[in-house]
C-alpha cells in the first residue's frame, strides 16, 4: 500500500496517469480489505473508484473498466454491511457498464 500510495503522490491532479495509480491503490486497498477486513479500506477504496471513474468520461476506453470496478466494490460492501443503497448503486453501474 505504501508504494502505491507513493506512486499516486507521482501522478497528482491533473497527470494523464493519475486514474491508473488511483486504480492500482484501490485495487490494493480491496485486496487487503479481503484480508484484514477493516471497514476503511474498503470505504477508501469506493471513494478512489469514484475519482476514477470522474476521469474516465463517456467514450473513455477504460470507462466500463471503471464502472464494472465500483459496481465490484459497492456489492462487496453490500454483503458486509446490507446497505440497499450500495445495492441500488451497482445494480445502475453494471447497467451502465
């Protein structure tokens, strides 16, 4: 997680590469979430999905990626903690990938 971190604070707002790192750290913070299960991890994850996907517009190449990526996420924490919201919102993400 540190590099990961590390190599987003390389890529800051505005770099043509920083929805790549933004992925990668989420992706690393999913995978630990499976591990250690804390809460935060996954809830940070969510949040790093949703600034991808704010980069990633209409017609993005990796758009569906994303999408299909926060959809994963939100179900995830719908199995954990039951919230219909988390539901609804994948439920319009796989729909929309």
């Amino acid at each position: 997680l540190i590099l990961h971190r590390e190599a987003l604070a390389l890529r800051p707002v505005g770099h043509t590469d920083r929805s790549m790192s933004l992925n990668n750290l989420a992706k690393q913070l999913s995978s630990h979430f499976d591990h250690r299960g804390n809460d935060e991890d996954l809830d940070q994850a969510i949040a790093l999905q949703r600034e991808v996907l704010a980069l990633r517009p209409v017609g993005h190449a990796n758009r569906s990626m994303s999408l299909n990526n926060l959809a994963n996420l939100l179900s995830s924490r719908f199995q954990h903690r039951g919230n219909d919201e988390d539901l609804d919102q994948t439920i319009a993400l796989y729909r929309d990938a």
